[in-house]
C-alpha cells in the first residue's frame, strides 16, 4: 500500500512540518507517476479517508494532499485529482469547470461537521436562538454590550450574569459559530475550554457554551438548545434528519467527490464501499462527526451500485439561479379557487419584494382558466389546479365546415329575399369539450406541474365515548347527514347517524361557517355543488385547539379540522381524543401522513401549480415559480395548511426547475413597429378558444 499524506496540521511544531514536507515532495514525485490523488480538507481526507485506508487495511495507491477545500475542488475539476474532500458542495462556477474538462463525478456524503449550543440548565429562556440571538451573545461587542441575560434581548431572561465557553479558536466548530454570527471572531472574554466543556457549563450558572453534536447529544446536566438561523425560519433540535432537510444550518456537509474515470479501480471502489458502510460511518463518529443519517446511507450505496444518477445528489440546493432584483413584467394567475389563500400569500410577498412584476390573480376555474392557459397566448401564465391535468375537460369552440346546399335547404323562406350576404362562409364554430391536456398539445403547449402540497380535513370524536361501538368509521353519506345543510334540527343524536348508535345527543364543534377550506372538503360531492354546512352547529370557534379542548371533555362531542392543525394537538389532549375513520367504498381508512399522502384517505386535495415550458424565456415567469419554492416562503405553504411537500425537498424542486430554465428558449424579440394583429402572427388552434364557462364555475 503506498499512501502520501502530505500538507500542513495546525497543530505540528516547526521541525516535524519541515521532516514532513521533505518526505512529502519526494514521495509526491513517486506517486503522481501512476497511483490516484486525493485532495481536499484535512477533514475528510486525514480524518475519514486517512483513517478509512488504516482501519480497512485496502491497499491504495494514492497520494494524499491536504490542501483545504477550494484547492482541492480546484485540483479535481483541472484532473490533477481522482478524488477531493469537501466541507462544502462545488460551487456552480465549480461544476462548470469540471464540465468544460470533461470531469464527470459521483458525490458522496461521508457525514456532517455539526456545532450545538448547550446552556446551564438554569437558562430555561434560552430555548431556541436566532441568528440575531447569536450575535447578541457571540459577536466581539457583545462582550461590552451583552454582560447579563437581560441585556441579550431574550423573552423573560433574568439579570444573571453571561459566562461564554468556546471551543479552541482553530477548530472547525469554533469557525461554525464564527461564520453564523457578524464580525471577525467572537467575543474576546470567552472561555477557550481547555477540558470538559460540557462539564463547565454544567458547573457554571450563567454558562453558554458551544461544543460538537457528538459531545453534546451524550451530555447531561446541560440543556440542547434549538436553533433558527436558517430561511426556513424554524427552530430546530440538531438531528441528522433536521441537517438533512436543511432545518437546522450550524453544520457543513462532509463530501467526496469522485471522477467516474477512476470508477474500475477496485481497490478505490473497496474503499468506497468501506467509506459507505457502518464502519465508515463509525469513524466519522469516532472523528467527531455526525454520521449521515439511514436514507443518506442508502443513496451512498446506490450511487455506489450505479443505481442513482452520478453527479448531484447531496447538493442539489447549489443552483445557478438568482431572482434579478431588476426583474420587470406582468403575470396572470387562474385556475381553481381552492388555492387562492396560499396564491394571494405569496403573490403578495412576491409583488413586496419585486414591485416592478404586476401579478394578476383571477381565478375563474380549471375549466375556463385551463382552456385560456392552453391557448398560449399567455392570458393564464401559471394555472392552479386540484385536479389532475388529464382529468379536467374545457368546453373549446371548434370550427366546423358548413355545406352551403345543406344551409340554403334549411334556411328560412323569406331568408334570401330579406338579405343577401356580401360572401359566403362555409364553416361555422361548434361548442366541444376535450381534454386539457389535448387541449393544450393542439396549441404546442407544454405544461409542467409541480406540487404544492396536500391539505386534508379530519374528524375527531372523544376517545371514551362507547356508544359507537369499538371501531368508529363514518362513510362520507354519514359525515354529510351529521354536517351538511339537511341536518339542520334533525340530526341531534348519534343514532340518527347510524342505526348500531346509542341515542347519545350529538354536539358539533365547527370553524365559523364560511371560513374553512376544509368544511368545503367534507361537504364536497362527486358531482355537482359543495353542500352547505348545517346552521345549528353547537359552537362556532375558529380555534382548532379549542375545538379539540372540547371533544376531549365530552362524549358524543365531534369536530373537523386540517390535518396540519390536529398535528399541533398538545400530546396530552390527544389521549382524550380519537381520529374517525372514513369508509373510502372499499374500506376504512384512518387519516395519517401515509393516506392522505397515497390518497387513499378520502378528504383530500392536492393543489398543483402549472407552467408552459415554452414560456420559461420569461424571467418575471421564472423568478415567481422560483420564489414560491424557496427556502425564505416555505412557510407560506405551511400556513396555508399544506403537508406532503417537506423543507427538504425544497433543493431537489429547485433542481429540476434549474434544469428547465437551463433548457427554456430565450424569449422571441417583438418588432417595435408591429401591429398588434399582424397578418403574418401564429395563428392559435380554434380548440383553445374559450366560451362560456360550464356550469358551476
């Protein structure tokens, strides 16, 4: 086995760098001739990869240069290295290097370099910090401005004196805190923990220190405190899941990235397998680190396998794509009324920030809007849809031929005496319905859909009623006789509702009538109108926690609510309460983040926004579909009570999108002397044009 290790440790003296460096370059020398280059900081080549071929005992013929992440990435996207170590994902610029050199790679994550922030248990106001918390208590004038808790402006902190414990100033932890707060360094009057630093801190009233996750997950006597210093701005416990989805941002991803030219040298996919294994992952650990979590290990291996796409695939929030602060234009919004809280919200938080785009929100129906989107000529930009696009049929005028014979035969008597047109038009239009999705391909429209998310509504009923049976399972006829208009002074007890119920009197608990998406969800039918909503409800609250409150205190009691909201039940109250079962027409099913994700919970609806790809040249387009699935207003989505689509998948939606506007046609230049009908402009398939709107919209 021939390793090199060469490059500089902070902590070696003079005379054992200068031994080194003179080993170093002869060794290089040997092995640049024919054996593999590993690139890149110290923190994964030394500490993993290093350790990786000791523990291993695989035989590589490698030199290993520690030359810190941007030389490293440097060195692999010129060829000069098979492999680099990262602390953080290649840059766009980056990447493009690698392509113009023909360097195609697989990435793989080895795990991440996390900082936690402990505090003396005292402390019980400091429970989630943000970035500005940060800054009060870290930042160089804080050790003038921030002497007590009182000062660092934190809700009902006391007057008790601030004592800081930081990690040694070369380490990376000490430089994860340095780049979340402002200023150069920290705070001077800070304790550098010489030892246990966990131990300080416990032993200290006052005491906030920054430490590892590995260190702080096994501590006691201290409290983890959340962070939220991310544009998801959410507090978050540091867990592998939460630095997976980009929840919880003081922690730099550990990356290797490989050239697939070197992918037939088997004692470098030896070494992969063993970097992706458990034990792998336990030196990460034994280094410090925080392993990746079981998905990210199982997309390792694929990538391994050659089951996943090489490239991207830890990274994906990297893009090339920025909003233009200058960005001009005028768009327009239809579709179904059903998502219009959630498309207000965000229009209007886009429109704030881009004054210069004027979004026009008018939303006449899938129908009606779908036939204007899929006419192309840009008088719907961005459709909102609850429906699959090949479910949704528009009612489109289609031009007929008209035999003049048939029309002479069948016209009126007097028809010719009384006029004589000018010319004869052998076609007449016909009203048709068709498919959206024909619809849209007859006009060389592209649509793309990409999901919002799902709402769904829920019942809830009290857990220690027993008039109902063991199983309680309502068919949606049964949740429209308890609900809807008819029941009305009729239905007052259970048994009205079905025949196996005891005659317990039956109290309702709704959100205000006409206030919630979701009565309309519960009241829906497959044909024709949403029922209205029965006027003697027992309370009107738009509380959903109320409503729980008062399903738990009584039998015979029943509430509906978003699945977003009952996910906010206090865990003490929900042993006091009970989510109802629907009958689907084939079987009772629960709501859970499963059925209502699979559809198979019947309440549902998934709201989807459309684009033409064709028209992806517009940047005001772009910038607001890019907007919408940003990190910053994921909480918009949120709010409108949306699950399905999670913080983490925020990167990957971005991707694709970077893809489609890599590949969008640039906008055709409009002559400024053209008239606006000109003679020679496309003409627009008849099947787009709409007419009137079908009933009920």
């Amino acid at each position: 086995m021939k390793i090199v290790l060469r490059g500089t440790r902070l902590t070696l003296v003079m005379a054992l760098c200068l031994c080194i460096f003179a080993f170093s370059s002869v060794a290089q020398e040997d092995a640049s001739d024919d054996g593999l280059t590993v690139a890149g900081s110290a923190l994964v080549v030394e500490n993993i990869v290093n350790q990786a071929l000791d523990f291993s005992g695989i035989s590589l013929d490698a030199t290993l240069n520690i030359t810190g992440t941007t030389n490293g990435l440097a060195a692999f996207c010129a060829g000069d290295a098979t492999i680099a170590g990262a602390t953080r994902p290649l840059t766009v610029e980056e990447e493009a290097i690698c392509n113009a050199n023909g360097v195609t790679f697989a990435e793989y994550l080895l795990g991440y370099d996390t900082m936690a922030v402990i505090a003396h248990p005292d402390l019980t106001f400091v429970e989630c910090l943000t970035t500005n918390n940060l800054n009060n208590i870290f930042t160089p004038s804080a050790q003038a401005d921030v002497t007590t808790w009182a000062d660092a402006s934190l809700a009902d902190a006391t007057d008790t004196p601030v004592s800081v414990f930081l990690p040694a100033t070369n380490s990376s932890t000490y430089a994860l805190l340095d780049n979340l707060v402002d200023g150069f360094g920290l705070r001077a009057d800070a304790t550098v923990a010489t030892e246990d630093i966990v131990a300080q801190v416990s032993n200290t009233p006052g005491a906030i220190g920054v430490t590892t996750l590995n260190t702080a997950s096994a501590a006691e006597g201290v409290t983890l405190v959340e962070l939220n210093t991310t544009e998801l701005n959410t507090c978050a416990q540091p867990t592998t899941e939460t630095i997976d989805s980009g929840e919880y941002g003081a922690a730099n991803r550990l990356l290797l990235y490989v050239n697939m030219d070197a992918s037939g040298d088997e004692n470098l996919q030896s070494l992969l397998s063993y970097l992706v294994s458990e034990d792998g992952n336990a030196i990460a650990v034994n280094s410090g680190f925080t392993a990746p979590s079981a998905d990210s290990v199982a997309l390792n291996q694929s990538i391994l396998a050659g089951e996943a796409e090489i490239g991207r695939n830890f990274s994906r929030d990297v893009v090339a794509f920025e909003i233009p602060g200058d960005v001009i234009g005028s768009l327009t919004i239809g579709g179904t009324a059903d998502a219009v809280t959630y498309i207000n919200s965000v229009t209007g938080a886009f429109s704030r920030s881009y004054p210069s785009v004027t979004v026009n929100v008018n939303t006449l129906g899938e129908s009606r809007d779908g036939a204007a989107f899929c006419n192309g000529t840009g008088t719907v930009d961005i459709l909102t849809t609850s429906t699959m696009l090949d479910a949704i049929n528009v009612t489109v005028s289609e031009t007929v031929e008209v035999d003049p014979l048939d029309a002479e035969a069948t016209a009126e008597p007097d028809a010719e005496a009384t006029e004589t047109p000018d010319s004869e038009d052998p076609t007449e239009a016909q009203p048709t319905t068709v498919a959206l999705t024909e619809n849209c391909a007859n006009n060389e429209v592209d649509p793309i859909m990409f999901e919002i998310g799902t709402r769904a509504a829920v019942l809830i009923g009290n857990a220690t009623a027993d008039f109902w049976g063991d199983e309680v399972c309502l068919t949606t006829d049964e949740v429209i006789s308890i609900w809807g208009a008819t029941a009305t002074d009729t239905i007052t007890t259970w048994d009205a509702v079905f025949d196996d119920a005891d005659a317990v009197d039956l109290f309702t608990f709704a959100p205000p009538l006409g206030t919630s998406r979701y009565a309309d969800l519960l009241l829906a039918q497959d044909s024709g109108p949403v029922l209205p909503m029965r006027s003697d409800v027992t309370e009107q609250n738009p509380d959903a926690l109320y409503r729980a409150a008062a399903v738990a205190n009584a039998p015979g009691t029943i509430a509906f609510m978003g699945w977003d909201e009952y996910l906010e039940i206090p865990e003490e109250q929900l042993a006091a309460i009970q989510l109802i079962a629907i009958n689907n027409g084939g079987s009772c099913v629960t709501p859970s983040a499963e059925t209502i994700t699979d559809g198979s919970y019947p309440y549902v609806e998934t709201t989807r926004v459309v684009f033409d790809n064709n028209q992806l040249g517009n940047t005001a387009l772009q910038s607001l579909i890019w907007f919408m699935f940003s990190d910053e207003n994921f909480e918009l989505i949120e709010n409108a009570g949306y699950t399905g689509v999670t913080a983490g998948d925020l990167p990957a939606i971005r991707e694709q999108l970077q893809a489609l506007y890599d590949a969008a046609p640039a906008p055709e230049p409009v002559a400024p002397d053209a008239p606006p009908f000109a003679s020679d402009a496309p003409s627009i398939n008849p099947l787009a044009t709409p007419i009137a709107p079908p009933s009920g919209e």
